[in-house]
C-alpha cells in the first residue's frame, strides 16, 4: 500500500513520540511496506482502519508489532567482527587487570538493544574465554531491549543453526548444543545474563559498568534524541570502561564524557580514570583477523576465475591471487604489492559498478568481479555503484552479502552508491545492507 501524506505524518509522529524512532520521508517506503506486512498478518483488508486502530490508545499491542517489524534486521553471533577484535584486544585486557588490581571480582557489561539475544550471548563467549586464565573474576551481563517477543527469544536462547557462521569452532564446542538444523546455547552461559525491557527513552539508566554496547539503536532517533541517549549512555560507564556504537554511529563532544580510543578495528570510546595509559596492540596479520573472526572473503566456489586472456597493458595483478588464497601468509605482502603495481600502471580505479540484469552464471561472474578489488583493497575506502542495476538474483545477493560482511571485518564498512529505492529494499532483504551503507548519493 501507498501510506497518505497524512497517514506517514500522524504514524511516524506517534511512533516517535511512543518509542523514539524516528522515521524520516526518506524511509517513507519503510514504513509503508511494514504496514502493508502487518495488514497482511492480521487478517485486516481495510488500510485506513488499520492506521486509525494503531493510532488508537486500543491499539497499543498491534503498534508494538509494526515497531518490532520496523527494527527487524539481520542476527547472527559474532557479528561486526572488527569492533569484537577492538574489544578482545584492547578493552577487555585493560578492564580484566584493572579489576584484578582493585579487587572488585565481578565485570559488568550491559548490551543495550539487544534483541534476540545474539550479541549478549556472543559477549558472554568472549567474557568466558578471556577470564579462563584467572579464577578470581566473574562477570554479569544485562541485556535490554524495547520488544517484549524479541526478549522472549533471547530468554530461550535457541537459534537457527546459520546463525552460528562465524563462530569460532572451538566456541561451538564450549557454547551450543547442536539439535538438528537448531543450536541452544548451553546454560552455563545463559545463566550470566539478566534480559530486561527497556525503553532508551526512559530516564533512568543504570550504572557502573566496565563496557556498554549499544550498537545500530540511535540510527533510530533524531539528532536531539540521539544526545540525550549518548549522554546517559555515557553515565553508565565506570571510569576506565568503555562504550561502543555502531560503524555508522558516533559520540561527538557534549554528548557525554567518554573520549575515542582509535585502534585498528575501528573506535572504541573510553572514560578516563586519571591513572591508566591504554596501549593499542599493533594489528594482527590479515589471515589470522580472519580466522578470529571465523570469516572468510569468500568462498571457495566463489572466487574469481583466473580469465584466460588479458590486454598487454594491463597483466595479471597479485589481488586477484590473493582473492583466491586469503589464508596465504604472504597475502598481507602481496596486496601492497598489487596496489603498487596498480598505481604505477596507471589503472582506472574508479569504483566498480553493477548494471543491468545479473542473473545466472554471467551475473555472479559480474558480481564476483565487481567486489574483487574491493576484498584486495585495491579501491580504497572500498565503493561500489549499482546505479545502473536493474535486477539480480539470489546468488548475486548472496556474493554481495559475503563480500559485505568481510569487508566490514576489516573495519571500514562497502559503501554503496547509486542505489534506486527497489535495489535499496533489495539490498537491505539479502543482508548487504547492512553491514555495508548507503551513501547520502545513493538515496537521492
């Protein structure tokens, strides 16, 4: 359905005054499409009698679902891989010999916005691995969200098998218990985190923690709303612990205390104590970033074939190689190489683009070429235009979303450019978007 001026105005008003969200006219087809979904889902054939009840006070329940459908997104454990490494290697050592010093026994950590429960549970992994080594610390997590039914998953802690891709094996072992195409996180691990609803927009936070999550909620709130949010987000946070938002989120000054700590994987924002002097590890090689994170570029069925024929001018580059092989202890070499070599012969190296129909084996070899030079870092910041793409089926998507979440691993999340509104909506179904973005060009 097509919402009425009227009707997207007296919605997004109401939903942002209830809970917070703001939906700007450019998200207009969002919202649109969502109502259209839960008219379905509810039996309701009248569009207008559907907006009126979930503007009516009666109608509070049917607005939590269409809130809930508005927030859907893609979860999985061990997402945003960079910003874990950031925290594995450089918030966690500090947080744990900061706790051993002034003998408080317990670690908090609070994941706000948690929704089904993936990025607690993936915390609660991390917490068990690095305190294996001291028997004295414990930790606590709490974990918050604004929807009671995704709270109910997250209490459960069952999940589709999938879900599980880029945990590490030996996580796998320690953490789940395999039924089917199902797993269960063991209650060992279900036991440390407490699961409460709770609306960010309420006043009262709670405090002392050694690290606070809060990733990819404020993109959900107007700028004014957004402050408010940081600044008790940032009271939240013990002196000497850290916060971390989402790639696209960021604190700015007055919006709370806490200043960026830049490290490899990305920024991490910290409260100073006045004492300790954090010192950032110098970066992993490539391949083992990758094993870490247990993800791939990837893989192998996708990798682009080597072409049989090549202009002169333009000879085999090493990025290629090192698409094919990123578990090569010399890949971190190579690719400087390729970019050298790329620069000195003058290549083009304007973003790749996709056009046109993509469908079949001559659209995933299209796809396929189009991000091999962004895995090889050979464009950098790595962008890819899809202003003239028409149409592109389920493997394209899938070779799209694959190469999306490896480059975000690596900290500086595929921009998208040129996207019309029915690719944006594609984009976003496959699980490209995010972790990749839209740029401000690709909205217009």
């Amino acid at each position: 359905m097509a919402l009425t001026d009227a009707q997207f105005r007296s919605l997004s008003a109401h939903i942002a005054e209830l809970v917070g969200i703001h939906i700007g006219a450019e998200k207009r087809w969002l919202l649109a499409a969502r109502v259209t979904a839960r008219l379905a889902a509810v039996g309701e054939t009248n569009e207008r009698r559907y907006v009126d009840h979930v503007l009516d006070p009666a109608g509070a329940e049917e607005l939590g679902h269409l809130v809930e459908a508005l927030r859907v997104g893609e979860t999985q454990f061990y997402r945003h891989a960079s910003q874990l490494r950031a925290i594995r290697r450089v918030a966690l050592p500090e947080i744990i010999a900061r706790r051993e010093r002034d003998g408080t026994r317990t670690i908090r950590v609070w994941s706000a916005g948690c929704a089904t429960g993936e990025e607690p549970y993936t915390l609660a992994m991390m917490l068990d691995a690095a305190l294996r080594s001291t028997s004295r610390l414990s930790f606590e997590i709490l974990a918050t969200d604004l929807s009671g039914p995704a709270l109910d998953v997250a209490r459960r802690g069952r999940y589709r098998a999938g879900a599980t891709r880029a945990v590490p094996r030996e996580v796998m072992k320690t953490a789940f218990v395999v039924h089917g195409d199902e797993v269960e996180v063991r209650p060992a691990l279900r036991q440390r985190i407490r699961f409460e609803e709770k609306n960010l927009l309420d006043a009262r936070y709670p405090r002392g923690f050694d690290l606070v999550l809060c990733r990819n909620v404020l993109i959900y709130f107007g700028r004014a709303t957004q402050r408010e949010v940081l600044a008790r987000l940032s009271a939240s946070v013990v002196p000497g612990g850290y916060l971390a938002l989402g790639y696209t989120e960021r604190l700015d000054a007055g919006d709370g205390e806490l200043l960026p700590l830049r490290t490899d994987d990305g920024v991490l924002y910290r409260r100073a104590d006045g004492a300790t002097r954090v010192v950032v590890p110098k970066s992993e090689p490539k391949a083992e970033l990758m094993r870490a994170s247990g993800a791939t570029l990837l893989r192998r069925d996708d990798t682009l074939p080597r072409r049989t024929s090549r202009p002169p001018s333009h000879p085999q580059r090493p990025d290629e190689r090192i698409a094919r092989e990123p578990g090569d202890r010399h890949a971190k070499d190579r690719s400087a190489e390729a970019k050298t070599a790329t620069r000195s012969a003058g290549q083009h190296t304007a973003p790749p683009h996709l056009e046109g129909e993509l469908t079949g084996d001559s659209g995933a070899l299209a796809a396929r070429a189009a991000v091999a030079p962004l895995l090889a870092g050979v464009i950098e910041p790595p962008v890819l235009s899809v202003a003239g793409l028409l149409y592109a089926d389920r493997e394209v998507s899938r070779i799209l979303a694959r190469a999306a979440a490896a480059i975000a691993a690596h900290g500086t999340p595929l921009s998208i450019t040129g996207a019309s509104e029915g690719v944006r909506r594609f984009l976003v179904r496959s699980h490209v978007v995010p972790p990749a973005v839209l740029t401000e060009s690709s909205k217009s």
